[in-house]
C-alpha cells in the first residue's frame, strides 16, 4: 500500500480510533472534543496521512487573514522519522494559495522544531518560524 495524504472532513469512528493513538490527548473524551472543535472551524484545514488504511499522521492549519498557522502535525510513533510528516505537511501546504505564509510557535529545543528546521523553515525569532510558498 502507498503513504496518501486526504482532506479530513469527517469524523469516523475508524478514523477517530486511529488518530487517538497519537500523542495529542490524554483520553478519548479530550481528543474527540479537540477534533469535532477543529473539524467544525472554517478556518481550519485537518490532513491525515492514511497507509494500509490506517491513519498514522495528522495536521492542523489554520487562516488567520492572509497567513496560515501550522498548529498541530503529529505522527504514529511507529511510522516516525520514515518523512510520513514531511510528505503529509508538503501535501498540505500545496493546498494552500500560492505566495501564503505560514507560521508555527514551538520551543527552540522541541522535537517540532527540530522537524522545521529539517524541513527549512526561517526562524524569525525564538520560538517562531514562518515558510513561504512559491
């Protein structure tokens, strides 16, 4: 099976059991008002990386204005450091409006940090990063 990258629209079951096998809750209840919140804004735009029918990465950008946020990405422990995250959040941002910028807020010393420096995004100030599409 191949790595595809989807619009999340809607909130399966199947799909809510397998993206709350990431990191970004600490129980069921939490996760599913987390997701239902972002899938019900306008503004917010939620991926999933699926492989084998099973989704493994997920992310979260959001419009503000003329800019966009990158405020979540987030893959299966499992399928890490394989660029499931850099394929799932390239295919993302070729959504998006030629010539957007999108920005992200995370610690210097964090993991996703770390991811956007890899995938060479300007630190404009600590803490802060920000890619242009062409």
């Amino acid at each position: 099976m191949r790595l595809t990258i989807s619009p999340l629209t809607q909130l399966t079951p199947e799909v809510f059991s397998d993206l709350n096998k990431l990191s970004f809750a600490t129980d069921e209840a939490t996760s599913l008002t987390w997701l239902e919140q972002a899938l019900a804004q306008d503004s917010a735009q939620l991926w999933i990386a699926t492989f084998n029918d099973k989704c493994i990465g997920l992310v979260l950008l959001e419009q503000d204005g003329q800019e966009y946020w990158l405020n979540y990405i987030e893959v299966r422990e499992a399928t890490r450091q394989r660029g499931v995250g850099t394929f799932l959040l390239q295919q993302a941002l070729l959504q998006l409006p030629k010539g957007s910028v999108v920005k992200a807020e995370c610690p210097e010393t964090s993991s996703i940090a770390k991811f956007l420096k890899h995938m060479v995004w300007t630190q404009y100030n600590p803490g802060s990063w920000s890619f242009q599409l062409d």
